[in-house]
C-alpha cells in the first residue's frame, strides 16, 4: 500500500517539476521542414560531442583543439558574417565517454534543451553512426569529420556530412604505392600478402580495400587474412601464422594500443617484410617512444592529413602555423586538422547561406566547394557518395631519422619512399 | 614442427603468467570464501605502480617487483579490516562479498582514470624486443624472465603454505576455522594476512603483465575472467591444480588458433569457464584445499 | 465495478500503479519539452530492465553479471526482422523476446544449479563470450559496424507511452512474482534449496520459468532500445558495463525488493545525466562508493533506508543475511 502512494508521490513530484521548467516547443515532428532556431542574442550556437573520457579520450582531446581553433579564429574576425551581420560563434562540447548511448542522448539534449542551431560530430565510427541518427530525425545539419565508415553514408540521409574519406581508399593509397614500386621493379609480381586486421568496421573497410585492389589488378596474393579483437594482447599465434607465411607484404590496420603491442612482438620474433603497413598507424610520436625508433623504421602508413602539406599547400601552412602559435610551437597531427577544417566547413556553409536557417545551411553544405588544407587541396560533399568526403590520403613513411615523410600522391610527395624494407636484408 | 615447437613454447610462457594471477585469487577463495572482485583492480594497480617508478624513479619493473607485493600486502590488510571484515562469513556473505569488491574496483578503475587518464600506458625497457632462439624459435627475453618470476614465486608459496606456521595456520583456517579458534589460531589476523598475500600475489602478476602489454585503466579485467577459469579448472588452492590448469588454459588459447579463426580464439576462454562450471564445479583434481 | 482480482492483489497497490500510468501518460500533454519526454522513455526501459534482472538477482538470488546477453539478443533478432522480413515493430519485438528468453534457458538451465558466486562467475563468461560470438557473426549483427533501421519520424516521440506500457507490465510482474503463490515457493528457494523440495517446491521448473521470464523481458527492452535509437551495434548491446548497470540499480535501489531496481533505475539514469555534464569523470567512482556503502550499511539500499525510516521490519527479506537481521 505504501509503495502505491510512493509512487503517486513521486509521480506528482515529477509532475511539478515538470510544469516547473519553462513551456518549450511542442513536439518537433510537426514542423518537418527543419524551421529556422532562433538565434539566441546575436550568437551562433553550435554543438557537439566528443569523448574527453573514456578509451578514446586522448584523440578527443585533439579533436577539441581543433574544434577550438576553428571557434577562435574565426570570434577574433568579429564572428562569422550571416547576411551582412557578423555573429559569433560559440561551441557547446558536451562529453560523450566513448559512449553511443551517451552520445545520442547528448545529442538530443544539445537539439531540445541547448537549442543549438547545428551539430558537429564526434569522434569515432559508432559514436557518429549513432548520433548521427538523432540529426536526421530532427532536420538538423550534422557536419562530422570523425566517422570514416561507409556505412554512415550508405542510408540516405541528407543532413548527415562527413570529412573523413573512407578506410577503403586509405588502403587503395597504400596499394597504389606498392603498385609503382612493383612497376618500378622494387617489389616482386606477383606480390604476396599477409593481411591481419582488428573486427570493427575499419578493419573491415581497409581488409576490403586491399582484398578488392588484388582482385582487380591481379598482381597480388593474399595469403593470410585473418581479424583480431581490439586491444587483444597476446598477438604471437597470430604472427606465427604471418612468419610461416613467409609474405612480401605484411599489411595490418589497428589502432595504436594494438599496434604497439602488435609490432613489439612482430620485432621479437625475428619477423621482417618488405613492406610493412599498419594502416593509418605508423607517423605517431608515441608509438616511436614506446617501441623505439629502430623498431618503427620503414612503416609506412596512409592519413587524412600531415602537417608536411604545409610545404606545398597554403590553407594547411596557415593552419599550421596558426596552431604552433598557440600551442608553444606543438605540430598538429590529422586530428586536429579534421576538427579544425570540420568547423570551418560549417562557417563557410553559413556564409554562404546567409542565415541561420537549417534548410538553406544544409543546401550549401551539399553543394560546398571549399579550398582546404586537406590533401587535393579541395573539399566537397559528393552526393554519390552520400555527401562523405573522398579527398585523397598521404601516404608516409618512416625513415632512419625519425621523420616521416610524404612519400604519396606525386603533388604532396617530400620524399622518395623506400621498398623493400632494407633492415630485411640480413 | 617447427611451429609446433613454437606453439608449445608459447603456451608455457603464458602459462606461468596466468597462473601468477589465479593463485592470489584461489588463495583468498580457499581460506575465506570470498570470490575477490577487486583481483582486475589490484592487477590493474599492480601495472600502473610498475609503470610509475619506471617513469619517475628509472626503476627497473623486476627490480620494483619485491616493493610492489609488499605495498600490495599492506593495502589486502587494510581493505580486509576496512571492508571484507564486516561481512558475514558463509554462503550467506557470498554475494555480498562479490559486490562489495567489485564497488572497490570501480572505485580504483576511477582513480587510475583520474591520475593517469585513460590512454595507454607501454612500459619500454632495454630489454623489450630482446629474443634469444630456443630450438629454431625466436622468443622474447622478457617473457621468458615472466616465466622465470612466476615459478620463483610459486615455489615460495609452496614453502611459505608447507613450511612455515603461518602457512600452516593459512590451511588450517581453509580446513575448519571454527577448530582453529579453539586450539588458539588467530582466525581473523590469518584471514587478514592471507588477503593481504592475495592481493600481493594479484599486484605482482599486474605487474609482469605491464612489461608485455599496454594497459590502461581497464586492465585487469579480461585477466580476471582467465583467474576464474584457472581456479575453477584447478580446484582450489592447491599449486600443482593452478599450475596444470594455467598451463591447459594457455594450451587450449594458443592452438585454438589452428581451428577457429584468430577472432574468436578470445572467447575461449571464456566458454571454457562455463563449460567447466557446468559440468565439474569441482575442478579437475576435486575441491582439494590447499595441499 | 466489481473487477475480479485474484485473492493476493491489494486493491490499493493496483490502483496505484494504474494512476501513476495514468499521470505519467498525461505528462506530455501538460509540458512539452522533448527533452525530458525522451529521457523519461529512456527511464522506463531502464526501469523495467532493472526489475527483470530483480527476478533472478533478488528473487531466487542469483546475481547475473551477464544479462546484456539476452538485451542484445532481443534487440538483434528484432532489428534483423524489422530489417530483413519487414516484420511490424511489436511483433519483432515479441519474437525478440521469446528468442532472447529462449537463449536464457540455453545457457542458464545448466548453470542455475550452481549457488552462490560460482553462478555469476559463470554469468560474466556467458555474456563476453556472447558478445564475441555475435560481434564476430555479422550476419546476425552486422559485426561491429551494427545495424541501422529504417527510421519513422514520430517513433521517438511515441515510443513513451509504449515505455509506460513496458514498464508497467514489469511492475506488475514483479508485484505477482513475489505476492502470489509462486513468489512464496521462490523465497523458499532462495533461503534453502534442498528443503524446498523436500516441501514440494519444484526449483527447477520454478528457477527456468523465471530465467525465461526475465530473458523475455529483457530482450524486449533490447528491442525496444534498437527502435528508439534506429542503429544498434553488439560492443553496446553485449557491453560488460551494461549488464553491470542493472546490477546497480537493483542493489542500490533494493535487491529482492518489489520497487527497489526501479528506483534504483530512475537515480541511476538521472546521476548519469546530471553527472555526465557536470563531472563525467566522477561517475564509475560515485557508483563503486555506493555500492560499498549499500552492502557495508545498508544491504537493502535505498528502499532499506526507507523502511528503516517508517520503521517497518520485514523478516521475509531478511532471507540469506541480505537484510540486516532482525
């Protein structure tokens, strides 16, 4: 009996508290046209997630420096210019703990209760896939540049835009490469491969590219194909298989926790292959310091951005240099740019709307042709390829030195790149 | 052959880790019945502790080793008279006991989040990517100094359980704690002092894990599920069972490889436990305590 | 109006619950914001949830660190019937269920016979060797990159009175599990086993009918949880955290208990939010503490307090020391 009058209680609580928050809009799904937000002030109100907690908080926090970079820049020309006024912008980053439950929920609240105008992503894959949703079921400008996966793209949604090209081309960039090297006579043909790869949608994308480009130009073997579990530990069986093999080209793709421990263990057993790729890993600081240099020479590895496009790109050399200033002269790595040029983005589609209505945000976002600091030097939003980015990848790769330098494509390139490995030679 | 020698070299290097980390857990199940939920967050804690004198003090983790379990012993005590006293002994503190600890791990995973955040920590030494050849097999110095550590410490178990009062007193309570209060064995100091060696015993086997592996706060977790499995094969308590049951569970992980793709070789281990549960509670040897 | 109630219903508890169903379905109509809609319907899910896992955790006092299992498994075979045979929303999410409790009596009408911890030892194994199993069949999951249904535009919206519905029925499931008959022969079976039986309690068929029961509605929680958020991917679904959610709500807000996981279920998603802005760091540290304190203090939680408070003694939760003793 009691329990009954408990719960009446504490439903005429939520009742009170209820009525007690300020009437807000009736239910969304009558307006489908995506109104305009009215703009709070004379502000522009945006918001995203990131994961600033959990296990990909340090490449949220990159991806923050972007956001905040972008934001800076452009409050210190007075804000963006809607229509002939200049509005500021401000950022409402919420964090989602790496968490796709947390990031939809978040992102409803950014729509329902922060009243942004528009969404910027989150990083990594099911994060955006999820949240991505929650954009499209309230007409809400969704620009992202943390979600590679196709399949993102692949549902027809039309407010959902995205920075990051595919981790099927990633792996074309690293093939095309070993390509010219075959032509060039550097690398056997036909050219065997061990292919291992973590079972998320990336690792299926880059086992895709590859398996799809040996298809199609018939030069190359695939003799190992095998996937592992992210931050598996104990990868020896595995390289067991990849040893007895005996391959030419030992290509992974991971993320970097496994590929340190991955490629310590590959050292230890006296493994050496004439190309060695980790897929987008390989350039990273941390992954010299905690294997040391010796053990990360020659890796080649396939990014959506370098800070080395500055030699040859202007918009990256201004991003670059603009990053150094005020960050105590710290190099940005692709995090950084993809945040930074993701904000950008959304600004320029504004601009060029002159106002804040979602709808006419959302045309010059499909139609945007922006010069960017992104390899190509241009970024678009294809529709056929459901308005995801397909700008190119630099391919890199390790030298003695420490440095890694651009060895792909021809416009970008700050170094010849090396094949077959020459630490195999013994 | 070659690889099969591979394999099996393998399969005994990892076992002597697995069996480090299952026995501080057997120990405290055998003499107190309590299943330690917060074995992951002590392993965990064990990791970063090595870590940490390595980057700050340049101390070598098998040199920090002894520091490590004797820090690790005082803090079991502590959380024993803090925490696990409190509780009823018997079936009926069984689930209380497992909730009780798994709140302390949260709350360690917590601390580690906020001390160390949660990226990757690599523990890189000299040694690291050292390999000498056995046979026609290139294996890593380093594991092979695991090895090494954890027989040394399952030989001192043996002796400290067989020689010595307190090991005596140790099985004595596993048997029959009511007859020790009646022939004047400090009931509640014993089960103190063996979760302290529990908790030590998980602390040093964390500790090895940091040399091979990169570890972040979630640590300890994965490695607790393969403690269960090597306890519960291995009956309870007994060194030979932990031994022989860490060595089968590394056997069956590493030649899984041969029979089912490389993916799934993760869940072995795992359906390996229930399969065992289900079909012999008991473990392979019987619920043998402590011989 | 005579309504013919069966002899252990309380009049008053029934018409309790169905006024709060009432209020709680007038809600929207009163304030609009969508926000609060959407997080109440996260509420109800979660609320019943809590209470199915209640049934084999505090009813027959089996603790299961491994229900995301049967959530996954309800929530996948739902999407992929929605998906693939175009299947109606509720009826996927029916199958969903009976599929998910299916599962349940696979794995749990061996392990049941276990007592004590050696049962949620086997419980962690079922469910991470169930998550790898289907991460790795993506024919079923879609493997890591999940699956996204087709989206309605009102759903979302509706799926709140669908989740007063859901929540309800738990409640009141709860209510008959521990009130009537079989709630009796239940408790027996949680103090002693062997002397159950020899009373005549039948703990087999009882143990599998309430594994069942709890699959079941788990697994339609899981569905529920893939049509409201349109994409689901089994790293979330199967994800240790999550069953590790409905462990905290029922022994914070009151293991064994009638309410107690649904309270417990409302303070834990309202920490969360509240938390998740403010200190998202701090959350995995609060929840520990408190489930320390609970079990050191209080071992009835939340609802403990509350009956310490109205000075209420009820010796039938006193059962296996999970109470203090009287």
């Amino acid at each position: 009996m009691r329990t009954a009058t408990r719960v009446l209680a504490l439903c005429a609580l939520l009742l009170g508290a209820c009525k007690q928050s300020s009437p807000e809009q009736k239910q969304p799904a009558q307006t489908a046209s995506g109104g305009a937000a009215a703009p709070s002030g004379n502000e522009i109100l945006i918001g995203a997630t990131l994961p600033l907690t959990g296990g990909e908080a340090r490449i949220g926090g990159f991806y923050k420096e972007g956001y905040e970079l972008a934001f800076e820049e452009a409050n210190q020309a007075g804000g963006i210019s809607v229509g002939g006024k200049k509005m500021p912008v401000r950022l409402t980053l919420l964090d989602d703990t790496s968490a796709q439950a947390t990031a939809a929920s978040l992102a409803d609240r950014l729509i329902n209760s922060d009243k942004v105008s528009f969404l910027l992503g989150t990083y990594a894959t099911n994060l955006v896939e999820a949240q991505s949703v929650v954009a499209e079921q309230n007409n809400i400008p969704y620009v992202n540049g943390g979600g590679a996966a196709t399949a993102i793209y692949k549902r027809g949604y039309k407010w959902v835009f995205g920075l990051l090209a595919p981790v099927e081309l990633l792996a074309e960039s690293i093939m095309k490469w070993v390509d010219a090297e075959q032509q060039g006579g550097h690398l056997p043909k036909p050219a065997t491969i061990a292919l291992l790869w973590e079972n998320t949608s990336h690792g299926k994308d880059f086992r895709k590219g590859v398996t799809e480009w040996a298809d199609k130009t018939k030069t190359y073997k695939v003799l190992v194909d095998e996937s592992f579990e992210l931050g598996g530990k104990d990868f020896s069986a595995l390289l067991g298989q990849v040893k007895a093999a005996k391959a030419d080209l030992f290509l992974a793709d991971a993320h970097l926790p496994d590929y340190i421990t991955m490629q310590r263990q590959y050292v230890t057993a006296g493994l050496c292959n004439k190309v060695l790729s980790y897929g987008a890993r390989g350039s990273e600081k941390q992954a010299a310091e905690a294997l040391g240099k010796k053990n990360v020479e020659y890796v080649l590895s396939a990014v959506w951005w370098s800070p080395l496009l500055a030699d040859k790109n202007p918009e990256a050399k201004k991003f670059v240099d603009l990053f150094k200033a005020k960050h105590q002269n710290r190099v940005p790595e692709w995090y950084q740019a993809l945040g930074y040029e993701t904000a950008r983005a959304l600004f320029r589609a504004i601009e060029q709307a002159g106002s804040l209505d979602r709808n006419a945000v959302k045309e010059k976002l499909a139609a945007l042709k922006m010069t960017s600091i992104l390899p190509g030097g241009e970024l678009t939003f294809p529709a056929e390829f459901g308005q995801q980015s397909h700008a190119p990848f630099v391919v890199q790769q390790n030298m003695p030195d420490g440095s890694s330098p651009i060895v792909a494509p021809q416009d970008s390139a700050t170094a010849k790149g090396i094949a077959p490995n020459p630490n195999c030679g013994k | 052959m070659e690889r099969f020698a591979e394999l099996v070299i393998a399969s005994v290097l990892l076992a002597g880790l697995y069996a480090t980390m299952a026995y501080g857990l057997g120990l405290i199940y055998g003499v107190l019945r309590i299943v330690n939920l917060n074995h992951g967050g002590m392993i965990m804690a064990g990791a970063y502790a090595a870590w940490w004198l390595h980057a700050a003090l340049g101390l070598d983790p098998y040199l920090s080793l002894a520091l490590v379990s004797v820090v690790a012993f005082f803090v079991g005590i502590f959380t024993y008279r803090l925490l696990v006293r409190r509780l009823p002994r018997g079936a009926a503190g069984g689930v209380q006991s497992l909730l009780l600890l798994f709140g302390v791990w949260l709350i360690l995973r917590n601390a580690a989040y906020l001390i160390f955040t949660g990226n990757d920590h690599t523990l890189r030494t000299s040694y690291s990517t050292l390999a000498v050849g056995i046979g026609s097999a290139l294996v890593s110095v380093n594991r092979i100094a695991v090895f090494g550590v954890a027989i040394l410490i399952l030989v001192f178990l043996h002796l400290l359980l067989t020689r010595t009062y307190m090991g005596k007193a140790i099985r004595a309570v596993a048997q029959n704690p009511d007859s020790c209060t009646l022939v004047g064995i400090p009931v509640e100091r014993i089960y103190g002092l063996t979760f302290g060696l529990g908790t030590a015993l998980a602390s040093a086997a964390g500790l090895l894990g940091s040399t091979l592996f990169p570890f972040n706060p979630t640590f300890g977790g994965a490695e607790l599920l393969k403690s269960f499995v090597v306890v519960v094969l291995g009956g309870l308590g007994s060194v030979a069972g932990t031994a022989i049951a860490a060595l089968i569970l590394a056997v069956v992980e590493v030649f899984a490889i041969l029979v089912i793709p490389a993916y799934l070789t993760a869940a072995v281990g795992f359906v390996l436990l229930v399969v065992v549960l289900v079909v012999r509670p008991g473990g392979l040897f019987g619920q043998r305590v402590l011989g | 109006m005579k309504v013919p109630l069966p002899a252990w219903v309380r009049p008053r508890a029934a018409i309790g619950l169905l006024a709060a169903c009432v209020v709680l379905a007038l809600v929207p109509l009163l304030n609009g914001a969508v926000y609060w809609h959407n997080l109440l319907t996260l509420t109800f899910v979660g609320v019943a949830a809590a209470l199915a896992w209640n049934w084999l955790g505090g009813y027959l006092g089996q603790v299961s660190f491994g229900h995301a299992a049967m959530f996954g498994v309800g929530g996948f075979v739902a999407a992929q019937l929605q998906l693939q045979l175009r299947f109606p929303m509720l009826v996927s999410w029916a199958i969903g269920g009976v599929a998910a409790g299916a599962f349940s009596l696979i794995w749990g009408h061996p392990t049941l016979r276990l007592r004590g911890p050696y049962f949620s030892i086997a419980t962690i194994g079922v469910g991470e060797a169930t998550r790898l199993v289907c991460t790795y069949w993506d024919w079923f999951t879609g493997g890591s990159s999940g699956l996204s249904l087709p989206m309605r535009s009102n759903l979302k919206y509706e799926l709140y009175w669908y989740g007063i519905a859901l929540a309800a029925l738990a409640v009141a499931a709860s209510y008959a599990l521990r009130r009537s008959p079989m709630g009796l022969s239940l408790l027996a079976i949680k103090s002693d086993v062997d002397a159950a039986s020899d009373v005549g309690v039948s703990a087999t068929r009882l143990q599998d009918w309430v594994l069942f029961l709890s699959g079941l509605t788990i697994g339609i929680c899981g569905a529920f949880y893939a049509s409201y958020f349109s994409y689901i991917e089994p790293g979330d679904m199967f994800g240790f955290d999550r069953s590790i959610s409905w462990v905290l709500m029922g022994v914070i807000g009151g293991i064994g208990t009638i309410l107690g996981p649904a309270l417990g279920a409302v303070i834990f998603i309202l920490v969360k939010e509240y938390l998740i802005a403010s200190y998202p760091q701090l959350y995995l540290g609060l929840y520990g503490t408190l489930l320390v304190l609970v079990i050191l203090f209080e071992p009835l939680g939340i609802t403990g307090l509350f009956l310490r408070l109205v000075r209420r003694r009820r010796p039938d939760l006193a059962v296996t020391g999970m109470a203090a003793e009287d």
